[in-house]
C-alpha cells in the first residue's frame, strides 16, 4: 500500500500498457498458472486471486483508481489496458473478478469512503470479493418488483428476504443487496443499496449449479441481518439511480473488458476450425470491433467524467452478438465439445460456448433492452 | 470523446446536410469548401469535416462526386486546381475491369486504377461514360476507357502507399455514406411506427415493431462507433481497419435497411417512399472499394493466415 504512483504511466496510458507488458513478459508465476486451460470453477478462482494478488503488489491494477480510495490514480482506460494486456498473454477471462468493472466502479463513485478505501484494495488484491445481489424470486427483469426489506432498527439496518442470480456469492465476502427500504407502492423510489456481510450469521448462500457446470450464481437468504447505517451506497431510497450507474457499467463499458478475451478466442479456437469459413471468421471479427469501438466511447466517456446512460444497452446487444457469432464458430470447429470434452481445453470450450447462450439474459434480458432502446433512445410511443 | 469535440463534429455534418440537400453536384462541394480540405486531411478537423459530407450525402441522398474525388487524392502531392475523381474499378462478369464514376460528373480528368496495372488519368474526352439507370438518386457512369488511353500516374508517396491510403479514405467515407443512408430509411420507419395505426394504436407500441427498430438503431450504431474510430484513429488505426469497418457497415447498412422495410409494410417497397432510394444507396456504397462479402472473407482468411492483433489500445482512444 505503500507504493507511489509514478506520474509518466498516470498520464500516459500507452507508457503504462507497455510495462504492464513488459511485466508479464517476465512471467511471473501467478500469471503462468492463471493462463492455463482451468475448468473447475474453485480451482480458478483461488488461481485468479493469486493473480490479482500479484498484479496488485506489483501495483498494475491499482492504476485506474482514485489514490484516496488505496489507488494509483489514472482512469478506466489504464484498466481496459491492463485486462487488454493480460488477455494477449494468454489470460482466459476475469473469473470471479469481473465485478471489478460491474459494481466496483459504483462503489468508488457512490459508495461510503470510508468503507470503499478499505474494501477497494481487498477486492484488487484478490483477498475478498464481491456479489451482487439485485433479482429476487419474483422480481427479475422487473427489479423494482422486489421485497426484500431493510429496516432501520437503532443506528443499523436490518434485512430480511431471498435473492436469486446472486452472482459468485458463493465465492464472495461483500453483497451489493438492493432492499426496499419505502413501500412496496414506492416501487423504484423505494429502494436502497446496502453493502452486506455475506459471512454476518443469518445470511444463508445455496450455491446454484449451472448448465455448463459451474457455480458462479446463489440463492441467498437474509433473515435479519444486522447492516450498519454507514454501509449505505448512495442515498437512502438512492438504490435505482446507483443500480443504474451499475447497469451502465454492466452493459457498457464492461464490454470492453469482455471483448479482449474474445481476439484470444477468435484467434486461438476459431481460426483453426476447417467447418468454419473465412467470411465467418472475418464476420466475427467485425462484432469484436463494433464491441470495443462502442465499449471504448464508454470507457473514454467515463475517463473523463461522463456516462453511457441508456447508449450502454446498445453496447450489450453488440457484446452479446459477438459471443454467439465466435461461439457458433467455436462449436462449429470443436465438435469435441459437445462429445468428448475430456481434456481441459475442450472442456473450458464447453462452458464458454454454453455461456454464450445466455449472455442475453444477465443483466437485463435482450428484450428488455430492446424495450429500454424503444423507450428511452427511440421515444417510441 | 470530449463533449467540445462531439459538438463540432454535429456541426459540421448540420452544414453538409444543408449545403447537400440544397444543391447538386459540385456546388455542394463548392458550398462547403470542400475541396480544400482534401489537401489537410493530417488535421483531424479537417478529417473529421471531410468525412461529415459522406454522412450528409447518404442521409440527404446527396448527389456529388466527393468518394471519387477522396479515392483520387492520395495519388496526387499537390493540389495544381484539377480536379480529379477517381473510377472505382473491379473484375468484370466476362473479364477485365469495370470501371464505375460516382455522382454527377463535373471533372475534367478520370483517374483509373485497377490494381493489376499501373494508374493512368485519362481526360473526359477519352471515356465514354454509360448512365446506369437505380434508384438511389446517386448518378452513377459506366466508364469505358478506350484502349491505350491517359497518361500513367506516379504517386509521389510511392504506389502502394497511394493505393492504401485511397483505399483507407474510400473505404471510411463510403462506410459514412451508408451509415446516413440506412439512417435515412430509419427515420422513415420511425416515422411510420409513431404515425400508422392499426388495431386502434400505434404500431410503434407493439412489442414486434418496437424490437425491429431497437436492432436497427443498433445496427447502425455499430458502423458508426466503429467508423468513428477510423476517422479518429486515421493512421494510427489497427491493420487493417478500413476493410473491417466497411465490411461492418454494408452487412449492418443493409440490415438496418431491411428491419426498416419490414416495418415500413409495402409502402416501403414502392416508388412513393424513399426507403427504396436509401436502400440501393446502401447497395451501391457496399459494392465499392470492396463489398462485405468480400471483404469478410478476405479479414477471415488474414486471421487464419497470420494470427494478427487487430486490437484497438485504450492509449490511442484516449489522444
């Protein structure tokens, strides 16, 4: 914690890019574990968290954030650059740390200083991690349906009620929970963020195993649990405006950081496939390029101080396009996935091309994007 | 990119939609100054205004012969007043080339450069120029060179730079047009779907017509975000990028096109609508300077051949 952030690479993004790549050239152990072929999803997640361990004590993934908040300064692109690099150096994905562009860049901007300067370094070091609790049971793509309650009994909060789709809370120590703290007539004026101890007794994690084999998403019950006032994120009955400062990130800007894996698997899986013709492959390549040139306008407009707003939905129906295209041409080469994945290659094939099939569902199914796109961009009646 | 920059660059495609709508052919380009900007397209300024006018031209269905002139200025280091557009060339049905002039003829001197010979320039009076007869309101020639015609054409930056850096140009500028053309056939589906009724509504309120039109807006933001970044990016642009680009923008040109012929019902598909006009001009764009057929094959084929790194670096969005 004690590093200081060297100027030059603060302010130049393609001078911090080359030594984050001149650092993995070096090889460091954590990065050669990390860029093999893991398919059990535990395995990967302690591997991944080395990895952020070590990007962080070398200082790389503290560059992109606010130096009060236990960062190095700079901006969003000096962590499009670092995700960017490591995926050229053969890193597969985010695994369990993808929150570090979902719901992290709303933590530093909303979230109780205090709180985040301490958490922020936790969650980059790879030493605890972060769920986030938003769908219930009877509230999914109608979030501001949800119950579950926050009451405020002395200088605490307690909860009560049932979330679904909790994403890695099975691997997590924080949930981001949004709870109704106004009446259910309140719908999405009633609501607020709370930062929630999934270890606190009275939080109950069911871990829910997926078609392609992992675990990456729980049910979770809160029956009373205590949350201190001060873990508040925004404002009280401020949840909406900062789920939506999520779902632009979600949607937007994340699919830039999405996108760098997928030249790795255009290049490294798609290319090879002799079913596959060339006008497939060079259509894929054209969804990747519509994903990160819209993705980084959002990282530029976030860089300097703005949002994508609704724009970021357009940037989730091209992020999810690109998936399908380069995951169709995947299976079409890799008939071994759906027979014999036996080696771990395929079977890491295997769970991104199902993956692939329900990208359209997180973070707000493709028909209510469709729906924000007609509403919100296109003013339709 | 800043919020100044997004301002000027909205203003300066407000004054070409004006100056293109309100006149023809050259004067349009004369209107706008147009021309000399093709001698400083090192400024980004300069770049980003030399490229609104493509846009303009597709939205208005403006009818210059500015892709031309674009593809021509590479091939020439000094500006000496002459104005020159190029042919845009590719292989025949029956072999050789077939040589194609863009908008309403105004120039003396015809550039031709197939790629399997050396560029000549051949003046009006050698050429025979055919009109060929689609919509789009866009003038379009058949140019037949007589045999042995011009005078060959030695780019000061060397040939290949020439024909890369036209081709770059071309290809950006085209991409532009098509992106303001299916924008074109969008508004017109948006106003259908605010305006027509049936069973006692809108049929912008239906779910159906509503998903229809969110791809097409999606469609088209995609050319344009990725078309921005050629424009912005320029030399510093991956390997590449121009072909990426213009492959991107005919498949989503034409799909905007199409999603907003299914909204449009059957009055889209008749003379009374300009659906029809910005549609063929979205077809005549995508065959230039390579279609997205073509084009997509080729890049695929590249990426099998050679595993390249066609990333976009944060460091550059950033400049």
């Amino acid at each position: 914690m004690s590093k200081m952030p060297d100027p030059t690479l603060v302010a130049d993004v393609g001078a911090y890019a080359a030594a984050v790549d001149g650092w993995c050239a070096t090889r460091p152990p954590a990065l050669a574990a990390a860029v093999r072929p893991i398919p059990d999803y535990a395995t990967r997640v302690e591997v991944m968290s080395d990895l952020l361990g070590a990007l962080f004590d070398a200082g790389w993934s503290r560059y992109g954030w606010p130096e009060t908040l236990g960062g190095l300064g700079g901006s969003i692109l000096h962590r499009g650059a670092m995700w960017q690099t490591l995926a050229a150096h053969g890193v597969a994905s985010m695994a369990v740390f993808e929150h570090l562009e979902v719901l992290l860049p709303t933590l530093a901007a909303l979230g109780p200083t205090d709180f985040v300067a301490d958490a922020l370094p936790a969650f980059l070091s790879g030493r605890e991690r972060w769920a986030q609790g938003f769908s219930e049971p009877d509230a999914g793509s109608d979030l501001a349906a949800l119950r579950t309650r926050a009451v405020l009994d002395g200088d605490a909060y307690r909860i009560t009620g049932r979330k679904i789709w909790t994403s890695w809370a099975k691997y997590g120590t924080w949930c981001l929970v949004l709870a109704r703290t106004g009446t259910t007539e309140s719908r999405h004026r009633g609501l607020t963020a709370f930062v929630v101890d999934l270890r606190h007794p009275g939080v109950e994690v069911r871990a829910i195993e997926q078609a392609n084999g992992t675990d990456e998403l729980a049910e979770v019950t809160f029956d009373d649990v205590p949350v201190p006032a001060t873990r508040i994120v925004g404002d009280l009955d401020g949840g909406w405006k900062v789920a939506m400062h999520i779902l632009s990130h979600e949607r937007g800007t994340y699919a830039w950081f999405r996108q760098c894996f997928m030249y790795r698997d255009l290049i490294g899986h798609v290319a090879d496939g002799p079913a596959v013709s060339d006008r497939a492959v060079g259509d894929a390549l054209c969804d990747i390029a519509a994903v990160a040139a819209t993705s980084g306008e959002g990282l530029r407009l976030h860089a300097s101080g703005a949002t994508l707003g609704p724009r970021a939905t357009i940037t989730k129906l091209l992020l999810c396009e690109a998936e399908r295209s380069i995951q169709d041409a995947v299976l079409a080469g890799n008939a071994d996935l759906a027979l014999a994945p036996l080696d771990d290659t395929t079977a890491l094939l295997r769970q991104e091309y199902l993956f692939s099939r329900i990208v359209t569902v997180y973070g707000g199914s493709q028909q209510m994007q469709l729906e924000t796109i007609a509403k919100q961009l296109l003013e339709l009646p | 990119m800043s919020e100044p920059r997004s301002r000027d660059h909205d203003e300066f495609l407000a004054a070409a939609r004006a100056a293109v709508a309100g006149s023809t052919g050259a004067d349009a380009l004369d209107a706008l100054g147009w021309w000399d900007l093709l001698g400083m397209l090192d400024d980004p300024d300069a770049r980003a205004a030399t490229f609104a006018l493509f846009r303009a031209h597709g939205r208005e269905l403006g009818d210059t012969p500015a892709l031309g002139a674009l593809a021509a200025a590479p091939y020439f280091a000094t500006d000496d007043g002459t104005r020159t557009v190029m042919a845009f060339s590719r292989p025949a049905t029956g072999g050789g080339f077939a040589h194609t002039l863009l908008g309403t003829p105004v120039t003396e001197r015809i550039l031709v450069d197939t790629g399997a010979a050396a560029p000549v320039l051949v003046e009006a009076a050698e050429v025979t120029l055919t009109p060929v007869a689609v919509p789009g309101r866009l003038t379009i020639h058949a140019v037949t060179v007589a045999e042995g015609a011009g005078i060959p054409v030695t780019p000061a930056d060397g040939l290949e730079a020439a024909r890369a850096r036209s081709a770059f140009l071309a290809r950006v500028a085209a991409a532009y047009e098509i992106l303001g053309a299916a924008e074109g056939a969008f508004a017109l589906a948006i106003d259908h779907a605010n305006g027509r009724v049936q069973f006692g509504q809108p049929i912008g309120t239906f779910q159906a017509v509503r998903h229809l039109l969110a791809w097409a807006v999606t469609d088209t933001r995609a050319v344009e975000s990725v078309t921005d970044v050629a424009r912005d990016l320029d030399v510093a642009a991956p390997p590449r990028f121009d072909e990426i680009v213009k492959a991107l923008a005919g498949r989503n040109g034409r799909r905007a096109c199409e999603r907003s012929l299914q909204v449009l019902g059957a009055i889209g598909f008749t003379a009374e609508l300009d659906h029809h006009h910005f549609h063929s001009r979205v077809l005549a764009l995508d065959a230039v300077a390579g279609t997205s057929a073509e084009l997509a094959t080729a890049l695929g084929a590249w990426v099998r051949a050679e595993r390249p790194d066609p990333r976009i670096a944060p460091a550059v969005l950033s400049a």
